[in-house]
C-alpha cells in the first residue's frame, strides 16, 4: 500500500498521538520543586499543548516558548495569553534577556549535535535557584530505529540517507548526571520505559513519521512511499499486532538539575 510522506513538521500527525507524548512531560515535571517561578522557557515547545500546563500551574509566570518550526508555532499562538508568548527560534542560539527560574525542553535535545554543552550553557543562564530540567528518547537501540538504520544503509537508499539517521545522540541518565554535577548542579536523573499500546494500521510507522522518520521523508521527497513501504512490513514483524494493539515500549531519559540559590 503506497503511502503520502509526513510533512517536515506536521502537528496533526505529531499531535495524534498527543496522550503518550504527553506523559513524560508530565512526569518530568512531577520532579520540578519549584513553588512560583517568575520567569519560565519553553525551549522546543512544539505545538504548545504542553507549554499550556505550565500556565496553568503557575499562573503567574511570565513563559516564553520556542520552536524552530513556523508549522508548529502557528499551532501553538491559540494557547497564548498575555503571559503565554510565543516564537519561532533556534535553541541552539537563544539567549534569555533575564535569567530565567526554570527551563525545561521536551524531547528536543537528541535533534540538536552537541547538545551537552548547550545544557552547560542553559545552567548558567539560569537565576539563582533555578531548574533545567528536560528529557530525550532513549530508544535509538530499539528495533524501530535499528530497522531504520539498517534500511537507510542498503544501497538502494544509501546515497541519499547518508547522515539522515543519527545514533548514540543521547547519554543515559549517569551521563548527564556526571556531565551536571561536574558542573557544580544537583542532579536528579532517572529513566523509564513506558510499554505503549498503539492501534490502528501501522501505528509504529505512523508514530516514526511524527519524529524519527521526519529527516528521511524529507530527503527522499517523492520517493519516500516506497521507503515507507518496505520499512511498515519490517515493523509489523518486529512488532506483531495482538488483538488490543500493538505494544510499542519506548525509553526515556530525564534529567532535573540545578545550582543551589544565593
């Protein structure tokens, strides 16, 4: 069955699994102690569902959130208020105008080469007291993406996929501890595996095309259905459907971390 490739950042699709990419955030935040901070940065903010909750945990705090997709920035401006801003940026280049209580970035950072030292710079931004806290896919062993790879790199593909998939782009959870302690910070890292159950046609595939898949349908335009194709059989095999859906379990890393006040 041929199939329409995802755009580059499409929120719908991103967004039709909104319950499963929401619970981490939720839980990330769970670990937050932070009472009323005053200024607060979403930095990767998406189509800003999630950011929304900030708001309404902390109602008076001044929140601005960023994305560097035009696509879901529009989709996020209904969720703005006169405390809630909105803006299309680069995390890689944000600079805060004042040092801000808490930071926090949602499944952004494993897009982003060297993110590690983007983090130490985060740190240091922040007021005194304040928190980062974010959390990254840990699944880039998982069959998904290993099937993924394996597909980029046969030859029918190789020349035009070549670096579109990236792998071991995260540390695990003592990684970044030892990365922020080093760095003078409180670290509370941890990570979960959340066995999700998809349903639906193809629901692992449709899930990679919300994230992972987004590079390779981008550089294979036209061609992509094909690509899909071929790796929807591959997928249903390594993850065979059972009569209630298809379990999908999916690693996460999180990390708090923070310097201690004045």
């Amino acid at each position: 069955m041929s199939r329409q490739p995802a755009a580059v950042w499409d929120p719908a699709r991103y967004g039709s699994y909104s319950a499963e990419r929401g619970r981490p955030f939720a839980d990330l935040l769970a670990r937050v102690p932070l009472d009323a901070p005053r200024r607060v940065a979403d930095l990767g903010c998406g189509s800003g569902e999630l950011t929304a909750t900030l708001a309404r945990r902390w109602p008076d705090a001044e929140i601005e959130a960023f994305d560097s997709s035009p696509e879901m920035i529009e989709a996020a401006r209904p969720h703005a208020s006169a405390r809630l801003r909105f803006a299309v940026g680069d995390v890689r280049t944000w600079r805060p105008a004042e040092p801000p209580d808490f930071i926090v970035s949602n499944a952004v950072l494993h897009w982003v080469p060297g993110h590690t030292e983007l983090l130490l710079r985060w740190i240091d931004a922040l007021a005194p007291g304040g928190r980062l806290a974010f959390q990254v896919p840990g699944n880039f062993d998982a069959p998904s993406h290993v099937l993924l790879r394996e597909l980029c790199d046969e030859p029918r593909w190789r020349d035009r996929l070549a670096g579109a998939v990236r792998h071991d782009v995260v540390l695990d959870p003592s990684g970044y501890l030892d990365l922020l302690a080093r760095h003078g910070c409180a670290v509370d890292a941890w990570e979960t595996t959340y066995t999700q159950v998809l349903t639906g046609a193809d629901p692992v595939l449709r899930w990679m095309e919300g994230t992972a898949l987004r590079p390779v349908v981008t550089a294979l335009g036209p061609d992509a259905p094909a690509f899909l194709d071929v790796l929807a059989a591959r997928l249903r095999t390594a993850y065979p459907a059972a009569p209630y859906g298809t379990v999908f379990p999916f690693r996460r890393v999180f990390v708090v971390a923070g310097r201690a006040g004045p």
